[in-house]
C-alpha cells in the first residue's frame, strides 16, 4: 500500500475528521485513523461509534490496495511540522508497518490492522432524502446550537429539532429557558418527517460546512442521519423521542412592540449586566414611550446601575426581567442593524426578530422566559 500526498492537503482532512475523536474511547482503535487505499483514492474515516466522519483525498502513484488504522494524535502531531510538500506512505499490509518519507528523512510508526475498525453502518429502511445549501444547512446549525440544552437532565432538549415540511425546513432548540427557531424555504424536500440532531455532529458541521460551497445530501431514518457534501460524509446516531411541542409556548397575542439598535443594546446590556446579582443575572427593562431603561443591582454588594437607550415603542408602558447573559446570546445570535422585540406581558415570553430578515428565504424567531423583578 503506498502513495504519495501533499503534507497540507493530508493535515487539512485528518484535522476536519479528527474532532470525532472522543478522548474517552472505550475502543483503542478508536483513537486511529482508518486508511483505506482504492485506486488513486484515499479514504479517511474516524470515529467514536456513535458518530463517524469520512473524507476522500485523491493520491498520486498509488499501489497495492488496502486498509490500515493508524494513531491519529501521533499522525497529526508529525504533519503539523512539516512545511507543504510531497509526503511518500510505504505501508506493509502484512506487518502494519508505516513509513513517511519525506524530502530530507523518514518516520515509521506502527500501525493497526484495519479491519479492526467498526464502521459505521449504511442506512437502508424508510429513508428520508432531502437537499440544501451548505450554507442553509450551515446558517440552522449555527442559528441554534446555542440555545440547545448543555446538560443530559433531558437528553432531547441536548439537540437541534430539524423539521421538514413540503418545500421548507425549521431548525429549532431550546433549553427551556430560551428557544430558537429558524426557517428556511429553498430545499428539495419528499414529504413530511423529522429528526433531532444531536450537538456533537451539529459541531462538527458548525466547523467543516464555511469550507465547502456544495450541496447538500441529507439522509435519514428513525436512527441514524447520513450528510454528503463535497469529500465528506457524515454518519450520527439520532437522538430518538418526542420533541416538545414548541409552537405552544410562542405567543399570539402581543400587544407591545419595541424595535431598537440590536448592538447599541447589546452593549448597554454588557456595561449594565456587571452590576447585576451574580448568581441571577438579573436585569430589567422599563420601557416608556420611545426609550428603554435597562437597569440592574446586587443588594449584598451595594451596587446598582442603570443606562437609557432610544427606541420605538408601541403600546403600555411596561416592565419586565430577563437573564442578562441568555438575552445578550440572543441578541448576538441575531443579524441585522435593529430587532423587533415583541412582549405580552411580564410573565410571559418576549420574542425577538430581526427587523430586515438577510434573506427572503429565511425566517428567524428567537424567544427568552422572563423573571420575576419583584
């Protein structure tokens, strides 16, 4: 098995493939890389059983087809020193050695019999196909992976709720605290279905998607997901449940609307947040007329501040808290020079839209639970 590869374009996939690898393998082969040689195409997998990344590379006087795991920490760690230049692999399918000749030397490393690796299994019954962007794709990902839950108390809530209706997808997370929702209409779909992804592989596309300008083929069933864009794939165990039924706890009926500076708030929000209870993050916002005052304090240490910021604002004067920190994430999160931020009342949730949405196939809905300011 031997061939021969430029040392950038090597390091470049096997770092993209290399962020499934879990440090906590219960697997030793796990820690490997899978190289599998067919003709002139090398094949690249890595994984942690229940996610796996695949890329192809094509090599240059390729011979003697085969496969062969090897350490990936170590492979990774010797390509980093190397400046761009062609790389020859000598591999002995028999004996597992590995030799990386160089322009001015040669390293050999030990590797491992590949058919050792578990690979991941192909998708066969009642598959669903659909196609989008890398970018559409890309643009749900990184609009909601924020809001999703960070611990397991409830192992659905962890992941991204992707739902496919005729011609449109929503990608929605919450954590019970905050929830987003964003829509997007320019996909090839086949009927209705959905699926909770979960975080781990949200990641690894958050990362490899800006490289790639493709399409996108998303397939799934109840189980496993498979995503093909340029020269990867992506294979993930689902999370598998009922999500919540999300559309509940967005309001209807809201009769105050408040359209400001999205970054001029944010900032007020950073400067004011400091003088906020720490373990709350407690701030209010008293909204009268045309101007927002936001306002916070920490009794136990005899501090308080407060900032006004102009704005427009329809309806009664009003009101409310909310936790700093989760609403300068979403107003962070949102594009656009000004929000809409849409209240009922001080018990119930305020939702926050962009007030130019960047694309006429995009729709972005974000939503945050107030606190009590009593």
């Amino acid at each position: 098995m031997n061939f021969i590869v430029s040392s950038t374009q090597l390091l470049n996939h096997l770092q993209a493939v290399s962020r499934v690898i879990s440090s906590k393998n219960t697997m030793e082969i796990l820690n490997n890389f899978l190289f599998k040689l067919e003709g002139s195409k090398l094949t690249i997998t890595a994984s942690d059983i229940e996610t796996t990344m695949i890329t192809s590379i094509d090599v240059e006087n390729a011979s003697d087809d085969g496969v062969i795991a090897i350490d990936a920490k170590r492979l990774t760690n010797i390509l980093k020193e190397f400046p761009d230049q062609p790389l020859t692999f000598n591999i002995n399918n028999g004996t597992h050695n590995v030799d990386i000749v160089s322009e001015n030397g040669k390293f050999s490393v030990l590797g491992q019999d590949g058919a050792d690796f578990p690979l991941a299994n192909e998708l066969h019954d009642n598959v669903s196909v659909i196609r989008m962007s890398t970018d559409t794709l890309l643009q749900g990902v990184s609009k909601t992976l924020f809001a999703a839950m960070a611990d397991d108390i409830r192992p659905i809530l962890t992941g991204i709720f992707v739902e496919i209706s005729q011609g449109k997808i929503k990608f929605v997370a919450t954590d019970a605290h905050k929830l987003v929702c964003y829509g997007r209409t320019d996909v090839q779909t086949e009927g209705d279905s959905s699926f909770i992804l979960p975080q781990k592989p949200a990641n690894l596309l958050k990362n490899i998607l800006p490289k790639s300008d493709a399409q996108v083929q998303l397939s799934f069933n109840k189980q496993e997901a498979v995503i093909e864009f340029n020269e990867y794939k992506l294979i993930c165990r689902l999370i598998e449940g009922t999500y919540p039924n999300y559309q509940a706890v967005i309001p209807v009926d809201v009769p105050r609307k408040l359209t400001i500076d999205r970054l001029g708030l944010c900032n007020c929000l950073r400067r004011v947040s400091i003088f906020s209870n720490q373990a709350s993050n407690l701030i209010k916002l008293s909204i009268t007329a045309n101007q927002l005052t936001v306002s916070a304090q920490d009794i136990d240490f005899s501090i308080s501040a407060h900032e006004r910021v102009k704005c427009q604002y329809e309806g009664e004067d009003m009101e409310i808290g909310f936790c700093s920190t989760y609403l300068i994430e979403i107003l962070s999160n949102l594009n656009g020079n000004e929000v809409v931020i849409n209240l009922s009342d001080s018990t119930k949730p305020g939702t926050f839209i962009p007030l130019d949405q960047s694309s006429v196939d995009e729709d972005v809905l974000m939503l945050l639970m107030p606190m009590s300011i009593n």
